[in-house]
C-alpha cells in the first residue's frame, strides 16, 4: 500500500542516499516534445490528430520498434518511428529499414526485449552502433528524431532537482543516448543550478527498459561508483510499465510521480504499486523538505 504525503512520518526519507530518475515523462514533458514533433504530420495526412492519438499511435510504434532493436541508440529509433508512422497513416507497407543494427566492430552482448515483462530473451546484438546506410533518413524523419533535445522540462523540474539535490544523489536511468541526454541536461542542470551525479542510458546498457539489464547495470554502477547499495535507492519515476512495477519486482523503493493528464498511463492503475505517490517533482521536494527538517 503506497503512502500519501498526508501520511508520511518525519525522517521516511533519511534511509536512501540516491534517487534513480526516469527522465522522459517525469522530469521532461515528452508527450508535449512528441506531440508537437508528430501533430504536423498527422495533419498533413488528414488524421486525427488530437494528443492522445497522436500519443498513443507514436507509443505502440516506439514499444514495437524497442523490442526489435533493442540497441539501436534513440535518436535512430526515433526517424524509424517517424518514417513507420508516415507509412501507416498512408495506408503503405512499412518502409524496409533505413537504419541499420549491425554493426561490425562493437562487442556483441546479450540483451532483453522491450517487453511488457522486461524478460524476453533476444540474440546477442552489438551495442551503440545504429550506422546509417546510404540512403539518410528523410529530412522530417531527421529533425523529428533530432527533437529531444528541445522537448521541456516540467516547470517544477529545476527547483525540485536543485533542492533534492542536497539531499541525495541525483542519477538519471533512461531509454535514451548519449548525444540527446546530454542536450537534455542543459535544459534542467542550467536554469536549477545544480548537477546529475550520474546518468545510465539505453546506448550504455544495450536494452530498453522495461528490459532487466536497465536497473541491473545501474544498480552495479551505483555500488562502484558511489558505494550505494540497492536499499539505499529509491526509483522515481511516472512509468509503472517502464520503471515503478520493475523496480518493485527487485525490492526497489518506489515513488510514483503521478503527474496529471498524462495519456502514457495504465488506465487500471491505483498507485498501490508504488510506495510513495506525488502528483509532481516539485510535491515531492517539498514533502521531503518539509519531513527532513
């Protein structure tokens, strides 16, 4: 059974040393970054374009494509989603792929698919190394996929990372790559004046969360980098699939940002998954303030 603010107890908070962030849906508003990014070619196409179709048809496309290249770096991933969509809204056969997964030099490594489990095996796949061919992504496809970096943080984002900051290690764990995150960074590290103790992602780890190498490969950094151990995290996320219900699985702590309106949320969720539950980032850093006092 999860907590309310009105519940928690003075000192809940004292025994975790680092918070592990999912950053897309929790701390950024991705679904505002996407929605904006897709809506002019839904448009163009003649389709419903409100947000939660548009939403909605990007998550399955994203979910279908993860699963299949389960180390294709991100910003890939995106102009593959793009250019599926584009098709699909035409009423055409998937475009073959433009963006290959075969890299020749990395080494390979075994990973897991995005599936709903986060358990299903794949054959091993070279990590970080989504090459394009000779024929480029088309230009909307590119920018689309360029995007990320642009996409908002939540306007409560800065000032609860800045103040949570003095409290705990600050540590991002996301689907993401290299080169996105580290526009994305900028966006929150600059305006709240503060600075991630670490950020693990997709391209380091060579899976997609829910995948279980995700939190494993955190995990282990976290033990060697900072001497945390897996009771000292707590897992703040807005992603039940993604992050919450996984980190459970492992007897992670849990804090579930519920964060209102959003359309990437199980429709039969309680919050009884999770065992701390905040509407925002900022609801959070204010209950820990006001409870570490």
């Amino acid at each position: 059974m999860s907590a309310t603010t009105n519940e928690l107890k003075p000192g809940v908070f004292a025994k975790y040393k680092a918070l592990v962030f999912d950053c897309y849906g929790t701390l950024i508003d991705w679904e505002t970054g996407i929605y904006n990014g897709l809506r002019p070619l839904f448009d163009a196409k003649r389709k419903p374009s409100d947000r939660r179709a548009v939403i909605e048809a990007f998550l399955s496309v994203e979910r279908d494509l993860q699963a299949r290249h389960p180390s294709m770096l991100y910003s890939d991933l995106l102009a593959k989603v793009y250019t599926t969509l584009e098709a699909r809204l035409q009423n055409k056969p998937t475009p073959p792929d433009a963006l290959r997964d075969d890299g020749a030099t990395a080494a390979p490594v075994e990973s897991s698919a995005h599936s709903g489990s986060g358990t299903a095996q794949v054959d091993a796949v070279p990590v970080g190394t989504s090459a394009a061919t000779l024929d480029q992504p088309p230009s909307a496809a590119a920018a689309f996929a360029q995007s990320v970096g642009t996409w908002p943080p939540f306007p409560d984002t800065p000032g609860a990372l800045k103040s949570l900051s003095q409290r705990f290690k600050l540590v991002i764990l996301s689907n993401i790559d290299h080169v996105s995150i580290a526009k994305t960074r900028k966006l929150m590290e600059g305006p709240g004046g503060f600075t991630f103790d670490a950020v693990y992602t997709a391209q380091d780890a060579g899976a997609y969360k829910p995948a279980p190498e995700m939190l494993t490969y955190a995990l282990q950094h976290l033990k060697d980098e900072f001497g945390i151990t897996q009771e000292e995290v707590l897992m703040t996320a807005q992603s039940m699939t993604h992050d919450i219900i996984p980190a459970r699985g492992r007897g992670i702590a849990t804090a579930w940002i519920d964060r209102p309106n959003a359309i990437c949320r199980p429709a039969d969720v309680k919050g009884d998954e999770a065992m701390f539950v905040f509407p925002t980032m900022g609801d959070m850093a204010d209950a820990v303030e006001r409870l570490s006092s």
